[in-house]
C-alpha cells in the first residue's frame, strides 16, 4: 500500500533500522525497487529531485510530479509491502507545493545552505503547509560538499547538534538531515571513508526524531569494476561501506538516502549487456543486467540497514 513516509520512520526509529531512501527518474528504476521491496519484505521509500520531476514531465515539473505519484501509486496498490513517495532536495517553494497537491507522501525543505534563522523561518513555513495537508517533512542542517542542485557546498559544513535540538523544537519538522561528512556522487571521500558518529548520537538525543543520511551510496567496487571493464572511467569512485551504514544506523539514523549505488549498478548491467550482445535491441532483453545488477544493490542495501523482514 501507498502509505505516509511518517508511519515507515517512525517504525524504523521505534525498533532501530534504516529504510533505504531510493531515487528515481524514470518507471525502470521504480520497477527495480518494488521488485527488490517484494523479494526481501521491506518498507521502501521513493525519493525524486525536483530535476527528476522535471525530467519525468518533459520539462514541466508540476506534470513530472503527478505522474510520478500516479505511477508510485499503481506498483504500490499492488504490493504487500509499505511504499511512500518523497520529494528529495526540495530548494523551491513551487517544486514543494506542486508535490504536495499532487499527493506525494513527504517533501523535504533544503534550506541548508541559508544562515540557521533564515532555514529555520523557511522551513517552519513549509511545515505549516504540509501538515496542513497531511504530508511530512524532512529538513537539513549543515552542507554537504559537492553539487547539490544549484546549491554548490565548497566543503562540508557540519551539523551543530544544539542548533538541531532548538531547530527541531521550533519548527515540527518530522525528520531531520544532519550533514555529518558525506557528500553526494561517487567522489565521497579524498581519504578514508569516515563519518561523524558522536554528532550523529548528539543530535539523535536532542531531537528524538527519525534522522536522514544524506550522501550514503556506498559505490560498491564490484559494479564500479564491472562498469570500467566495459568503458566506464569512475576512477576514483569512492563511498560509504556498509559497515559506517550499520554504526550510522546505530546512533539513529533512520532513512538511507542512495542514489548514485542505482546509477552505477545499472549502467554496468547495461554496459556488459550491450558489450556481449551487439545483435540485441529488444529493450525487454538488453536491460536484463541493468536489472539484475541495480535489484541486487538494493536488496543487499536492506539486509545491510536491517530494513529487511520489517514490511
Ligand atoms: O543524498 C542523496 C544520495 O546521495 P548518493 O546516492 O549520491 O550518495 N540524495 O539526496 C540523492 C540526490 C539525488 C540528486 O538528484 P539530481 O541529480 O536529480 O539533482
Ligand atoms: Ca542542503
Ligand atoms: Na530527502
Ligand atoms: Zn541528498
């Protein structure tokens, strides 16, 4: 069933698991993720940018978001397991209400890389009217580097935990993003992979509400070498191991946001596909790989966030 972000959050923070938080574009990519939902009894949330929705409506975003909910709410009504449709990075005020009046289940406010007054003004502005349509929000303290829509974060700016505690306080934001040193894309890291866990357990403590990871594809080496061995040039790539998800997890992060671990595992399916297959152009065949590759990078995902079992 199609169901409020709300309810699979705060069931992942009541018994300590993460959900992973799936973006999509287009129906494949959705398609993969109910398949992986089924197969391992797990919550899923689907997670579009306001780019998506503008891809997904040929240029119109607010066409982009019906369809997207239409479609969520076709392979959700289907299914046994709990899926709900969230707006991710929501920067514009007409990107939030477009997918507030087209039914999605949550939107988060991106309002991070304004000065703390300014995000909280704008972000209890947005509560106001979600709630008042019965959709959650998500909201972000603290930038993470890299691109980030328009946004571009020169480096990290870490989350203040008693700005988290005061933030949360005043705005009713349901969930919330604390930057704790990742970044988005599949360039995460110049050293070590690491992350700060004592901000995330302060901030857990101070607000007691289901926390976001931002940034948590873990650019798994395997598809990353099947990709290059087929004409990919990632060189370079590097993510989050799956055991920082589990210690993240453990100080009270509830929702995984993974994007990039999708892309990379679907176009190495597809670029070994092609690569072996030059006779093929059945669209039904040659996304065979593609498929196979990007279901088992969400299910292994759910075992590793403990959101498997837990429909
Ligand atoms: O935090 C994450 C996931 O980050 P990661 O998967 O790169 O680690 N996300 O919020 C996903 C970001 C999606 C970016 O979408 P556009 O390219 O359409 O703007
Ligand atoms: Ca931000
Ligand atoms: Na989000
Ligand atoms: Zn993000």
């Amino acid at each position: 069933p199609y169901v409020d972000t709300k309810v699979i959050l705060e069931n992942a923070d009541k018994h300590g698991y993460g959900v992973p938080a799936l973006n999509i574009n287009n129906l494949e990519f959705l398609h993969y993720i109910i398949e992986a939902g089924v197969k391992k009894n797990s919550p899923v949330i689907i997670e579009t940018s306001q780019g998506a929705m503008k891809y997904a409506g040929n240029g119109d975003f607010r066409k982009g978001a019906e369809i997207f909910v239409k479609m969520v709410k076709a392979f959700a009504d289907e299914v046994d397991i709990p899926v709900a449709l969230h707006l991710d990075h929501g920067k514009s005020f007409e990107h939030i209400v477009a997918a507030i009046k087209a039914g999605y289940s949550s939107v988060m406010i991106d309002a991070s890389e304004h000065p703390f007054e300014e995000n909280m003004k704008i972000t209890k502005e947005i509560v106001k009217i979600a709630h008042a349509a019965g959709v959650s929000v998500e909201a972000e303290l603290g930038q993470l580097a890299g691109i980030e829509d328009e946004a571009v974060a020169a480096e990290n700016v870490l989350v203040d935990p008693d700005e988290a505690k005061k933030f949360v306080e005043e705005t009713g934001v349901d969930f919330l993003a604390p930057a704790v040193g990742t970044s988005h894309g599949a360039f995460k890291f110049k050293g070590a992979a690491k992350i700060d866990y004592d901000r995330i357990k302060k901030v857990k403590e101070y607000t007691k509400i289901p926390l976001v990871l931002h940034g948590a594809s873990s650019v798994v080496p395997e598809f990353v070498e099947i990709a290059e061995k087929h004409g990919a040039d990632f060189g370079g790539a590097k993510g989050v191991p799956s055991e920082i998800l589990q210690e993240a997890v453990k100080c009270g992060i509830n929702k995984v946001n993974t994007d990039t671990d999708l892309r990379i595992a679907f176009v190495a399916g597809l670029r070994e596909f092609l690569n072996a297959n030059p006779k093929e152009f059945d669209p039904r065949k040659y996304f065979k790989l593609a498929r196979e590759y990007t279901i088992k990078v969400i299910t292994d995902r759910m075992d590793v966030l403990g959101s498997t079992g837990k429909a």
